[in-house]
C-alpha cells in the first residue's frame, strides 16, 4: 500500500512540474536578428525619404498605434522634416537585439541610426518588437539640434 501511494505522489509531483516547465532559448545581438529589423526600418526610411507617411501604418505595432494617433506621427513626420530637411542617406551606427524563442516567446530590437538630412544631421531611434511572428516598429525618436533652432 505504501509503494502505491508513494509512486502516486512521485507521479503527481513529475507531473505539476512538467507542466510548469517552460523552455525557452534567448539570443542576444545575434547577426540575423538584426539583419530581420533592418528590413522593417529600411522599409520605414524609404517611406519617410518619398515623404508617404500614410503608407508608415502597417509598419507600426498596435502598442504604437494605442499611444500614438496617425494625425499626431503625421505632424511628427513633417515637424522634422520642415526642420531638419529631407533624408538624404542613413547609416546604422549601432544596434541591440534579445530575441526569446520557446514557451515565452519575445523580440527586441533598438536600431540607432546618424541620418544626414538637407539642413542638418539627426540621430534617429527606431525601436521594434516582435508581433504576431512580424517585426513592427514601437517607437521612433529623433534628436538633432536642428529640432531646437527656431526658424
């Protein structure tokens, strides 16, 4: 009787962790994680060179699209392009990446951009994430000193 109740426990117990394992594999900065956000952020500075802003939408996480409306990253858009100039080229000056598979699946990317634009240079973040097995853009930040001149 003993060894029946034992093996039951032994069971129940195998069994509660199991079912509260989860397996997950992390990769941080790694090469292809990179090269995937570049492709969402390349999409969205073609967009902002042809000055389509309306077409940045499927390019944005709902997360963004919650806190941000379109009229507000139109007037965004088109602040710093009156004030910096338009794109004229972009280069990736660093990048961080933490991309969760498994269980508990996540994705992160912070690309960091010098973007030369026709009155003055800009640093430029574009944060991203992982949605529904597509990268998305969460955030877009501009910083320049051009941003604080008054003309």
């Amino acid at each position: 009787m003993k060894n029946k109740i034992y093996a039951a426990l032994c069971l129940t117990t195998l069994l509660f962790t199991a079912t509260s394992c989860n397996v997950n594999s992390s990769y941080i900065n790694r090469e292809e994680d990179k090269k995937d956000a570049e492709k969402v952020a390349d999409q969205f500075y073609e967009l902002l060179q042809k000055k389509d802003f309306q077409k940045v939408d499927p390019l944005l996480s709902t997360k963004f699209k919650a806190a941000t409306s379109a009229e507000k990253l139109n007037d965004y858009l088109n602040g710093a392009l009156n004030k910096l100039g338009e794109i004229k080229s972009e280069k990736l000056d660093h990048w961080e990446s933490k991309v969760v598979k498994g269980t508990n699946p996540s994705a992160n990317y912070v690309l960091y951009y010098v973007v030369e634009r026709t009155k003055y240079q800009s640093k430029e973040t574009v944060t991203l994430t992982a949605e529904n097995d597509q990268i998305k853009i969460q955030g877009y930040n501009v910083n320049s000193d051009g941003l604080l001149l008054d003309k």
